[in-house]
C-alpha cells in the first residue's frame, strides 16, 4: 500500500493536472522540494535523495486497556534527512497518522531546521490512535511501549522527538523516562517539549505562537503597514494561535476574529484576547465568550489585512482562495494551504508567509531545551525569548533577501533557503560509494 502511494505521487509531480484536493503532505512536500529546486543550481541527485526518507520505522503496539482486553496500535517513525544533524521532529496520536504523512512531514522538518539554520535533520512519527478514546494510564502505556520499540533509533544525538497533536509536556516525560530506564541513565536530551521539572525549556509551549507574531510583525513592517491598527484573524485558537493572537494584541494589532472547532468569535472593534480562554485553558469555550458567531469558513474570507489559519492543514483550497480577502497570510498551521491555492493567492498578489519559516519557534526552542540538557544548564525565560527574537530576526533576513533577488513567492524563498543550505551539506559530505 505504501509504494503506491509513493508511485501516485511521484505521478502527481511530473503531471500538469492538478491533484484532487486534499492533497497529502507527502505529495505537497514533494511538489514544493520540485518548484523550489527549479530556481537552483546544484545537483539534481540530491533533489531525487530528498524526495525521499532515509528510514522509515513500522511498530506494532499492543497495550491492554483498562477493562483488561488488548488493542494493537501502529505507530511509525520517519527519519528524512541528517546530513545537517540529528534527526528532529514530533510524535502525534491521532486516527490518522500513517506512513506518507510522517514522510511528509519528515520532509517539511527538514526544510524548517534548515531555514533556521538549526544543526538537525527531520523527522516524524506518530501512533494511529484516538487519544481521546485513551485513559491517562492507557496513554501511558502506549508511550512507554513505544519508546521501548523505537528505542535503538532515537537518541540525543541521533533523532530527538518533540510533542505534536495528541501529544504534550507530560508525553514527552514518560517517553523520556521509559527511554532512560532502559538506558540506565537519566538522558533529558532524547526529546524535547518535556515539563521545565525534567529538563524541559521555558516558552517552548509558547514558543511556535511567538515566532508566528514574530513573523506577522516582521512582514507587517515589510509591507509598511504600522502594525498598530492591523485587523488581523486567527483559525485556530489552540498554543499557536492564541499565543500569536495575544502577543499581536499586546503589541497594538486589532484582532477582530479568533476560533475553534466549534466556530469563530468576530468583534470589529477587537477581542481582548487576555479574557478569551485558549484550547489549552478551557476546550472548545471560545464561542461562549462571542456575542457574534461566524463559521471557521467564514473567518477565512473576512476582509482583514492580515489571516493567520492557526488550526489545521488545508483549509485555504482551490475552492476558497479566490475568496480571501487579507492582503497577508502568515501560516500557523502546518500546512494549510494547498499547492493549488498557492499558486492562486500568488496570481492575486496575496502574500503567504509560509509555515517553515512562520511556526518555526517550536524546532529552535526544542533547539535550545536541546542545549540546555546536553550542557545540564538551563535558560531563564527572558534569555528563550531574546534568543528566538534574534534566531527568528536572522531567518527572516536570509529569506527576505531570496525573496527580493529571486523575484518569487515566500515560501519559494523559504525553500532556497533551506534547500541551498541542505544541498551544501551534501556536495561537502559527499556519497557513500
């Protein structure tokens, strides 16, 4: 089943029809590596190595249930790319995860560590599993075990694990734990996004909201739009979203539209952001703070300078870009803009900041919880901050000038950043006879 995935892809790319949307992030990644590549000059061999992972790991995971029967769960891991470092990337519990979706984001991991200029490689993984349907002790089963089965490919220096959906801090923590019982010695450095307690970083639950405010008010700046006054919508109010929606309004930006799952609260005048509760601090409660209710699809279209879709992949397609109505988008989410919907937005001189470079503040905060367990010392968190501030103002500067040089998009920008950087690597290492 895998390696037709893989053919129909591969057949998606050196196709001119247009793939059926949603696409997969596999057949996204790959049509991006493809686009960005056009604008470089380099061998053409490591653009066909990077159309593909270098491992990926396949584990069976039977947990027995609180009423004493047993479930099988799969969980994968996908290791992209390591010319650059260890790799780095998240674990996610959800029914969804499969094979191609790992790679996939495998594959964009491997971009954003580049375009931040971090020492990893990328990777991904996750189990197929609702964890809402998990007991606490039922997803701590599951965690141990799976650390257990991908214990001899992870490692501080050799893939280091974060937290994604359905997945947080204390995950992390037992995955940390089962790994260094089996080690013999505490080893904080195998994953990132653990609790403070253990050896996790200040600011990095916060942190891929703060490089998305970052970002938008880089961009903001760019545009010459002050951003005092700028109407800004967030999809999404969950760690990203809300903690970007804060910092903007903080920083005088007018957030005029902010929602979950359930729909979107809309205020012309402006939400104060403080009052309404995050997904992390109260589930699915932001329509009970609104005295006016939009649809998530609603939110996409309003007329605002700036649309930050914070939730979820693809949701700006063929079928809606044509209705954007924001001179700016800033992508919080992964992924959410089809390849499709890009190349419409790009005809219609919408700008899009893309997720690689926007959301990146949660790899270069794992970058530095990283750090601080290697070298057993931690950061205060007004050091996390000024050190994301400046990592992010640095990563901004090298895709801005590809960006007016090249005369292309964003994110094709982003990419020749990533993909230059990744490609010296290679021609430097070389090829394994």
């Amino acid at each position: 089943m895998a390696s037709e995935s893989t053919t129909n892809s591969d057949k998606m790319e050196n196709s001119t029809v247009e793939p059926v949307e949603p696409e997969s992030a596999l057949e996204t990644a790959r049509r991006q590596l493809h686009h960005a590549a056009d604008h470089l000059d380099f061998d053409q061999h490591i653009i066909e190595r990077l159309k593909h992972p270098k491992k990926v790991h396949e584990v069976t995971l039977p947990i027995e249930r609180e009423d004493g029967t047993v479930d099988v769960f799969t969980g994968y891991r996908a290791q992209h790319d390591s010319v650059r470092g260890p790799y780095k990337g998240g674990l996610r519990y959800h029914p969804d995860v499969t094979r191609d979706e790992c790679v996939g984001l495998g594959m964009w991991m491997t971009w954003k560590c580049a375009v931040m200029d971090l020492p990893f490689g990328g990777a991904k993984g996750g189990v197929a599993v609702n964890p809402k349907e998990l007991s606490t002790k039922e997803k701590e089963r599951l965690t141990r075990r799976f650390a257990q089965e991908i214990r001899d490919v992870i490692g501080p220096n050799r893939d280091i694990p974060a937290p994604d959906m359905g997945t947080d801090p204390q995950t992390m923590a037992w995955l940390m734990d089962a790994y260094s019982m089996q080690e013999g010695e505490t080893t904080p450095g195998v994953v990132t996004g653990k609790p403070p307690v253990v050896g996790g970083s200040e600011g990095r639950e916060e942190a891929p909201g703060r490089s998305v405010a970052i970002i938008t008010r880089q961009a903001c700046e760019y545009y010459d739009n002050d951003l005092e006054g700028t109407t800004i919508a967030v999809q999404g109010y969950g760690s990203v979203g809300a903690n970007a929606a804060r910092l903007l309004d903080k920083w005088g930006a007018t957030v005029v539209a902010i929602s979950d799952v359930n729909g979107a609260m809309y205020d012309l005048d402006g939400i104060d952001t403080a009052v309404v509760p995050s997904h992390d601090e109260e589930p699915e409660a932001v329509t009970e703070y609104a005295d006016t209710v939009i649809s998530n699809d609603e939110l996409l279209t309003l007329n605002v300078d700036v649309l930050i879709p914070a939730a979820l992949g693809n949701v700006i397609t063929s079928e809606n870009a044509n209705e954007i109505a924001a001179d700016l988008v800033v992508e919080g989410a992964n992924g959410p803009t089809t390849s499709t919907a890009s190349t419409i937005l790009a005809d219609r001189d919408v700008a899009v900041i893309p997720d690689i470079l926007a959301n990146a503040g949660g790899v270069t905060v794992s970058y530095f919880e990283w750090l601080q367990d290697i070298n057993r010392r931690s950061w205060s968190l007004e050091r996390v901050n000024n050190e994301l501030e400046t990592e992010m103002q640095a990563a901004w500067d090298a895709v801005r000038a590809e960006f007016e040089e090249q005369d292309v998009t964003w994110r094709d920008a982003a990419y020749i950043v990533a993909l230059s950087r990744i490609a010296e690597a290679h021609e430097a290492r070389g090829l394994w006879p």
